[in-house]
C-alpha cells in the first residue's frame, strides 16, 4: 500500500475536507500488512488521521481511514445518532462506533447502509439509501445523492479538484506527510 495510493483514493480525508474513506487493498501477508498500518498511523498520529482495517477477506482487505475527530462530529448528529441508535451501535462513543462497524461488516451478510455516517456523506442522503438504494436519486458521484443535488455537486467538484492537486503535488516530491493537513 504505497503513498500514491493513498493520494489518488484519500485526498479529501487527508486534505481535512471529508471525514473518511473505505477502500480494498490486495495482501499477500496480514502480519507485514498489519505492520504497515501501524507504521502509517505513527507516521501520521499527530496529524489527526486513522487507518484500521475494518474487514479481512481471503487475499484483501478492506480498510477505513479516517479523521476520529471528524467522526466524532458527525455522529453528534442527533438524527445520525438516531440511525445508530436504531442499529444497534454505540452511538455516543465514535471509537466503540468504528470497532461495532467492523463486526457488523465481519458477520452480517448484507452491507451496512449506515456506513454513509462514517465516510462523511450528508444524513439525508445515508437515510435515502437505507430507504430504498434505487428511489428518489437525484444524482450519483462520490455517494448517491438524496437530498441536496447542487451542495453535493459542489462538494464533488471540491473532492475531484483536491485529488488532482495532491496527485501533482506528490508527483513533484510532496511527501504524504506535506499534504496531510493537521486536524
């Protein structure tokens, strides 16, 4: 799991403009993977950053990388609360949160549709999902949009154009530290 990696999927999260992301690498080895996770995150523990693999499946892994504080005010959100709440989460602690996400990702079948909450996306839009995937879109970019069409889009604008800043940044030697903002 290389820098450039990162970039090209996190730039946002890394940049401070969206609370996380969820992605799948490819692993070979869990134990040095599970080493590179704590090397990134002792890399970038003072910059406000998380990375915690959330399920493990035959060959890859699918990781969250977030902004803990991020998520902490997110999930004040009395109805994302509510959501949680209904799910069974521990919705007034964000780190009890993420670990019952793991579990839920590990044992239920279906995906959690909740899991909107934790990448950042607009309530409105995680109850639109939850509601019915297929009804009532009004647009689909980095999530399935719901509620507000021209907020997201320019939220979506602001996502493509951090990614491709980054992206050249690090390709003129910023390092990955450089370009992840303190939080």
């Amino acid at each position: 799991m290389g820098d450039q990696m990162l970039i090209r999927l996190c730039s946002p999260t890394l940049a401070g403009l969206k609370t996380g992301n969820l992605f799948t690498v490819d692993i070979d080895d869990r134990a040095k993977f599970n080493r590179e996770v704590r090397e990134f995150n002792y890399r970038l523990s003072g910059k406000g950053i998380r990375m915690i693999p959330v399920k493990y499946s035959k060959g890859h892994v699918l990781i969250y990388l977030y902004r803990p504080a991020f998520l902490k005010r997110d999930l004040a959100n009395e109805e994302a609360c509510r959501i949680l709440k209904e799910k069974g989460y521990s919705y007034r602690n964000a780190d009890l949160c993420v670990a019952e996400l793991a579990r839920h990702l590990e044992k239920d079948k279906s995906f959690p549709h909740e899991i909107g909450l934790f990448l950042g996306y607009p309530v409105a839009d995680v109850l639109g999902f939850m509601k019915s995937p297929e009804d009532g879109v009004k647009y689909t970019g980095f999530w399935k949009v719901y509620g507000d069409k021209d907020s997201a889009l320019r939220t979506f604008e602001q996502y493509k154009k951090c990614t491709e800043i980054y992206s050249r940044a690090h390709r003129n030697g910023r390092s990955l530290e450089q370009l992840t903002v303190v939080s």
